[in-house]
C-alpha cells in the first residue's frame, strides 16, 4: 500500500521551473508538499536535506500523476528524514553526469531514514553504448534505515548497474520494503547473459556487510522478460525476506549469494524454458525455502553447455575458509513444500562453483516435481550430519531418491494437473495429506490458504481459498508498477503484444520487421534505440506494416504500439 496517504499537508507550492523547484525545497519543513507541474522537466537536479515527521513528510510530486517528464541529465539525492518523491517520469536521457567510473544514480537516498520512492516510472533511462559497462544504478541506497520503494516501474535498463542497490551499513538493520514494483525488459551488455557482473534488479547489501542482518523485506513483485545475470535479486545480508514475487520469461535466479537467516516463500517462476534460468539459489546458513511454484526452468547455458549455478532449486557447495566474497557452506538449511514443473533440474544438492563443502544439516522435504526432462533431485555432492530427504514426490522423471525410502515416491499419475494460471494439484492427487514433519512457518500455502495438521505435499493446499494468484502483464498498472491516482494505468504496459493479436517477425531481421495486427489497424508506431532515443515515428491505418531496418545498426530495438513494449534484434 502507498503509505502517504494518511498525512497532515501543512503547506503545498507548485512550481513551474528549476528556480521556483530550488527555492520550495529551500523553504521546505516538515508538512510542505512541492507540486512539479506538468510538462517536461530537462536536466533537473532535485536535492533536498530536509527533516519531516511521521505525520508530516516533505513531499515532492508530480502535479498530475505521469505528467511531469523528467529528461536529460535528471536526477534525484535525498537526504534526512521522512521524505517522499512520486509522480514522477524519467525518459529519454542525455549527457548524464559521470563520476569516475560511474555513471550518477536516478534516485540516491544517502543516510535518509523513513523515505519512499514511490509511483514513478524509469523508461529506459540508460547511458550511451559507450557508456554501457559504467556502472550505474537506478536506485541507490546508502546507510539509511525504514526505507520504502513501491508501486514504481523500471523498464528497459541496459548496461551496467542495479537497479535498486542498497548499499547498507555494516553497524545497523535497515528494514528496507520493496514492494509493488514492476521491473521489465532489461538486456544483458553485449547480448552476453552473465557476461558481466552488476546486471541484477535488486540486491540488498555487499560481500563486506553480509555477515550482518538487514531485516528486509522485498514482495508482490513483478518481474517480466528479464535478462542480466545468474542473480535477478542478489541478496547479501541476513534475515530478509522475498514473497509474493512473480518471475516471467527470464533468465537468472534469485540468489541467497551472501548472509544467513533469510526465508524465500510463496514466489511464482515462469521461466518458459528458456536457457541459464533458475528459482532459488542457495548458499549460507539456517534458511527456509518453501511454498514457491517453480516452472518450465532450462539450466543450460544459450551456448548448451552445462551451469551448476541454475536448476529449479540450487544449493550449493560452500569454499573450505571461505573468504566474505566466496562461497559459504550451507548449514541447517530447510526447502519445504515447493512445487517444480517441467524443469529439466528441479532440485540439485551439493553443485559447485571450486567448492568441496558440501551441505550440511540440509532437510529436503515435501516437495513435489513433475516431468523432469533430466533429474528431479539431483546429487552432486552428498550433504552430511543431519541431512534428509523425506515426503518428496515425483512424476514423469527420475531421480538420486531411493524410492520408498523416507516416504520418498514416485507416482505414474494424477500428482498435478494444468490450470489456467498454473499446475494444481486434483482432488485425487497422491500429494493431499501427504505432507511429514512438522514446520512451524509453514501456516499458509502460496495462496496463502491455511495449512492443517495433514498438510498436502508441494506448495499448494489443495481446496484452500487463498488468492495469492500470479501477477500477469495485464496487472501491471493496476495491481503492480507505476499507478495513476485511480489506480488506472498510465500508459504503462497492459500486455503483451502476442494477447493484443500483433505478431512481429522475423526476429532477428536484417532487412524489413513485419507487423501483423489480426484484429484491428495498429495505429501508432514508435521504433527507439536502446538509450531510448526515438528512431522512427509513423501512423498506419492498415493491420500490416513493414518498417525497413537496413539502416538501423545491428544491436537491440524496442518497439511500441498501443503503448505496449517490445524487443527486436537487428543482426
């Protein structure tokens, strides 16, 4: 939920240039509420070091919510307490500032405590091709505390950096929620899936802060047509949480790379078979995995060579002596009740990247995972000391299980069956009841339906009334993303073009891109680069159009039209 919406306004200046914008945030205290009117806003600099309250947070937003463009070099640094920016757009950048190395981020919330960035939409506000491997981060937080990022839309990123990267303190928990986000189409630099480091969405905290806990919670958020990295969300500290999330045709994993304590439950991945994906992968001590619905994952790299950093669920081996930025053993580490669907690796122990620790204390329980092209718990290393494996169910695949051994089965039929929005499991599933051991944490199913004392195997209760459904591109604008004041979409994306009826082909091309709309005129066509700057323009009356892409350089395009986004390639 948006938490400004109960506040005391003590005073509220709408400005109209960056002269009248300096001197509202130069006169700002605690209740000013700063109004940008609409229009575009080109190389603006807000800074604001300002202290408001609880009940009286400075705010700046947009006059109208979507209407005030930020362009060119703008940016935003917070500083102080009880702070709030939303509303507003940043598109079409140029000439962004460079430190060093780095390229300066979006939004910089430094030593702020209690500040939101809330409802605004970043559109491919990206560096120039030389730029691309500068680092440069979307949203970067440094050594605040009780921050909130929610309801905003990060679309197009390209080149290197985070998106939201919180660079925490080692000394104190920062309670960071991200939540209600909407991050899509990022492309990995050089076409290279995992080429480079620092191509993640989100990650929370370093290699040297990450023995410390953060106490962070990021949930219902919504990824979709991602490609970076192994890590979609990187996590480096301790005691986080990661629910309610929705993974959509991607590549990566969410990663517990650094830090102890963390739990991951009641998370959709949709990977569609494409190459180098995962759900969860695993490394550190005492966490809980559990209630996610795992689907359609291919391991291999696009190359098809082998990775054993991807798999439905990874836990992996830890580096004797680990350095902090190593690989730590993983200990007393719980994956309950998931549910793994046509993944060619569903779950695989003891994979390695140099390490020889193999897990220990691991319990491996009541999951099920159904038509497994390669294994469907695979071993690589045996896990040690207390380890188990128990009420785990497979169909359609094999696996390093011994049947009916710790009520491990295999079943011929009847364990899940498909549905609309995912696989569930039918009234006659061998998975109903079938659940052993006792989970304190395990309350609710993904749904979040209540579990019983016979609780059903994998992440679903069977009959149960939760509605914790996946998010689909449709609820982008409506229930995730950038949101208008009535919670109606803003020219944000509302689908895909495949459910508009519009097929564009061939991808790639080299010479014409086709469009072929089945049920109506297309109307509006836009062609940008992948800095964002706008290449071609036209309006066409007619269902099929061909745009002529001998003079666009061989690289990466979006498309768009009837404000939906889409990539092509040129080869």
């Amino acid at each position: 939920m948006l938490l400004v919406s109960f506040i005391n306004v003590k005073s509220q200046t709408i400005v109209n240039n960056s002269s009248e914008l300096q001197s509202a945030i130069s006169s700002a205290t605690a209740g000013s509420k700063i109004l940008l009117a609409d229009g575009t806003w080109n190389n603006i600099f807000i800074n604001i070091n300002k202290n408001g309250t609880d009940s009286q947070p400075i705010i700046i937003t947009a006059q109208n919510l979507g209407a005030a463009f930020m362009t060119g070099n703008s940016r935003v640094y917070m500083r102080g307490n009880y702070i709030t920016v939303s509303g507003l757009v940043f598109q079409n950048p140029s000439n962004l500032v460079v430190s060093g190395s780095t390229i300066e981020p979006i939004f910089e919330l430094n030593q702020c405590d209690n500040c939101q960035v809330i409802n605004n939409k970043i559109d491919a506000y990206n560096g120039t091709d030389a730029q691309k491997t500068m680092k440069f981060k979307w949203v970067y937080i440094v050594d605040g505390q009780y921050n909130e990022i929610a309801h905003n839309s990060f679309i197009g990123k390209h080149g290197v950096g985070s998106i939201i990267n919180d660079n925490r303190s080692l000394a104190n928990a920062d309670y960071l929620k991200i939540h209600h986000n909407y991050f899509a189409d990022r492309t990995p630099v050089n076409n290279d899936i995992n080429g480079l480091n620092d191509q993640d969405a989100i990650r929370i905290g370093t290699s040297t802060t990450s023995l410390s806990d953060s106490y962070s919670e990021v949930y219902n958020n919504f990824f979709y047509n991602w490609s970076g990295e192994v890590e979609i969300i990187s996590n480096k500290s301790g005691k986080n949480k990661y629910y309610n999330n929705t993974f959509r045709d991607y590549q990566g994993t969410l990663t517990l790379r650094h830090g102890n304590g963390c739990e991951v439950f009641n998370n959709y991945f949709f990977a569609n078979n494409n190459s180098f994906t995962g759900g969860v992968r695993i490394i550190g001590e005492d966490h809980k995995v559990y209630n996610n619905y795992i689907q359609g994952i291919n391991s291999f790299k696009p190359s098809g060579s082998s990775s054993n950093v991807t798999g439905g669920i990874n836990v992996m081996n830890g580096v004797t002596n680990s350095a902090l930025n190593q690989y730590y053993q993983v200990k007393n580490v719980q994956v309950v009740n998931n549910t793994l669907v046509n993944c060619d690796y569903a779950i695989r122990v003891g994979t390695s990247l140099g390490g020889t620790e193999e897990p220990e204390n691991l319990k491996v329980a009541n999951n099920i995972m159904y038509n497994t092209s390669k294994n469907a718990y695979q071993i690589k290393t045996s896990p040690s000391g207390a380890s188990i494996a128990e009420g785990n169910i497979t169909q359609n695949g094999s696996w390093d299980l011994t049947n009916n051994t710790n009520n491990n089965k295999t079943v011929s039929s009847g364990l899940i069956k498909s549905s609309l929005d995912f696989y569930r499991i039918p009234s006659t599933s061998p998975a109903i009841d079938a659940g052993v051991g006792s989970y304190t944490f395990l309350t609710n199913d993904i749904l979040g339906s209540s579990r019983t004392s016979s609780f059903d195997a994998g992440a679903e209760e069977f009959g149960g009334s939760g509605n914790n459904i996946p998010y689909i591109v449709a609820d982008v604008g409506n229930k995730v993303g950038f949101l208008s004041v009535n919670n109606a979409s803003l020219n944000v994306e509302k689908n895909s073009l495949k459910e508009l009826g519009i097929k564009v082909y061939p991808i790639p091309t080299n010479t014409f891109l086709s469009i072929n709309s089945q049920k109506e005129t297309i109307g509006k066509i836009e062609v940008y680069d992948i800095q964002g700057k706008l290449l071609l323009k036209k309006e066409s009356n007619n269902q099929l159009e061909k745009i002529n892409t001998l003079e666009f350089k061989p690289g990466i395009y979006i498309l768009k039209i009837k404000g939906v986004y889409s990539r092509f390639i040129v080869n």
